[in-house]
C-alpha cells in the first residue's frame, strides 16, 4: 500500500487552529496556545505564519473557497421547495465547520478589515442566491409573493442562517460543541429558516413542506 505524505507543519497548524477556535472561541487562543499545542517552538510557527490574524486569514480563505462553490442554484431546471432544503442543510454542515467565524464574527470584522470586505461579499452572495430560489419557486407556481416580499424573505433567511449558531451557543454554551446538539442545531436552524417561506408555499411545494416538517418535527420529539 502506498503510504501517504505527512501532511505539512503549515497544515497541521491550521487544522489544529481551526480546532481551537471553533472549540474555544477565537478570542481566547493565542499563537502561543497553538504552539504548545502542536509542539512547536513560537518561531516555528511565525516562519509559516506572521499572526494570529494571518491564519485566519488562510482559514477564512477555504472557508471562501468551499462556500463560494456551493452558492448556486440549479441552472438548468426551475429551483423547487427541496433543493431550498436541500441547500440549507449543506449550507449549515459548512457553517458549522467553520462556526468559530459565524459565532465570533462581529469581534473579528471589527478588527480585520480583510475578512470584514470579503464577508460582506458573502453575505450579498448569499441574499442574491437565496432571493434567486424564490424567484423559482414563484415561476414555477410553488410559492406566491411580490417583488418586494421576495426581496424581505432573502434577507431574512441570510439573516436567520447567519445568527443561528449564535443564538444555539447562547442557549447552551457549555454543550455546544457536543455532537448531538451539533446535530440538533443543524436541523433546528435548517427547519427555522424555511418556516420563513412556508406562509407563502402553495399547491404541492405547501404540501411537500409539511411533509418534510413533520418529518423534522418527529424526529425532535423522539
């Protein structure tokens, strides 16, 4: 079997990195923790990393990477109430990867303007394509709303998506970070965020949408 190439110091650092800021919160870790917690001298780490803000910076810049491949919608067929599903649950998985940025983020845009131009773009990414899925589910007669309704509802599910985990970390700080409530917070988020469109849902999209509700719900009370 052909063994694989260990995987490179600058790497392991921000792996490791990712780690601890999702596990204790980025304000709370130093370069010095990391470190210490790799097993490497300081000086070893500032040679691949001049700050604590420049492994941020190439931990934000995957996170950008992989988000900006998953913000689309289908092109070649109208968008229907489980793709908006179905976008939603792979749209928190990632999220939660990287959840130390979302529960921290207006301490780190506060102080790193890099981050703070990208989000920004993000997040009207994330408007254009979440106003894109309503603009389908209308044309295809699945839901029925204004211009402007359509315009609020996309902002309001960015909104709800983006603050989620905050609000999952304030109601259980100590358990956050546990498996089953990542679990639970996951869905509850996903489930929030669609009961947005749901007053406006018709025909089979309005059906479809109590199914997979019931769904989710049965699965919470179980």
């Amino acid at each position: 079997m052909e063994r694989k190439p260990p995987r490179r110091t600058r790497e392991r650092i921000l792996d490791l990195s990712l780690r601890l800021f999702n596990e204790f919160g980025e304000p709370n870790i130093t370069t010095t923790v990391i470190a210490d917690e790799m097993n490497i001298s300081p000086g070893n780490l500032y040679y691949h990393f001049r700050n604590k803000d420049d492994i941020v910076n190439s931990i934000f810049a995957s996170f950008e990477k992989e988000i900006d491949g998953l913000l689309d919608v289908p092109g070649n067929r109208q968008a229907n109430i489980e793709d908006a599903w179905l976008y939603l649950q792979v749209s928190f998985e990632l999220i939660w990867r990287y959840r130390f940025l979302y529960r921290d983020l207006n301490d780190l845009l506060s102080r790193n303007r890099t981050l703070e131009i990208h989000f920004k773009r993000i997040l009207k990414h994330k408007v254009d394509v979440a106003r894109r899925l309503c603009q389908g589910l209308v044309e295809s007669g699945d839901m029925r709303a204004s211009q402007a309704q359509i315009n609020a509802l996309a902002t309001n599910m960015v909104v709800v998506a983006t603050y989620w985990l905050s609000f999952e970390y304030v109601r259980d700080p100590r358990h956050f970070n546990d498996e089953a409530t990542m679990s639970a917070a996951l869905a509850n988020g996903v489930y929030q965020v669609m009961c947005l469109l749901a007053p406006y849902l018709q025909g089979n999209a309005k059906e479809l949408f109590e199914s997979l509700a019931q769904s989710f719900i049965t699965e919470e009370n179980t």
